[in-house]
C-alpha cells in the first residue's frame, strides 16, 4: 500500500505542476483539479485511464485528458462469443 500512496503522491504533484502552468486537466470531457484526477484513480479496481496531451503549435501542453478505458467489453479468456453461430461441422 505504501507504493501506491507514494505513486498518488507524485501524480498529484506532477498535475499540480501542469495546473500551476495553465494546462487545462480534463476527465472524460469534464474539467477536473489535480485531487480529483487522483481519487478516481484510487476509486478504479479496474480499469484505467490513458493520458491524451493536446498541444500548440509550439509544442506546449494545453489540454491533459484522462479517459476512463472500460475493460468490460473485452472477453474473458476460455469463453466462447456467444452472439457468432458455433460451427458444429464435425471432421
């Protein structure tokens, strides 16, 4: 668990720091502040965010957008998708 805090820890600091400099931080579409970033984090048992940087024409960051990647359309291994008709052909 120490780890884990420790990890919050630098992730909070690090978006404070790209607040501090302006940089607009979004989750899922919506404005949200550096402590918010890392609660959903922490709230996540699975699942995860992927980090999305829009930049000027300078290369600055302007937008850092966390999108939540939901894992529960993917399928599980050892079980058959059952909306395609099995193939009952037998060799």
């Amino acid at each position: 668990m120490r780890k884990k805090k420790i990890s919050y820890q630098n992730l909070y600091t690090e978006l404070e720091g790209f607040e501090r400099n302006g940089v607009c931080i979004l989750i899922d579409g919506s404005h949200a502040s550096p402590l918010q970033v890392v609660r959903a984090h922490m709230v996540r048992e699975e699942g995860a965010y992927m980090r999305d940087y829009e930049v000027d024409k300078n290369g600055h960051i302007e937008t850092l957008s966390f999108i939540n990647i939901n894992h529960t359309g993917k399928k599980k291994k050892g079980k058959e998708d059952q909306s395609k008709p099995r193939d009952r052909t037998e060799i």
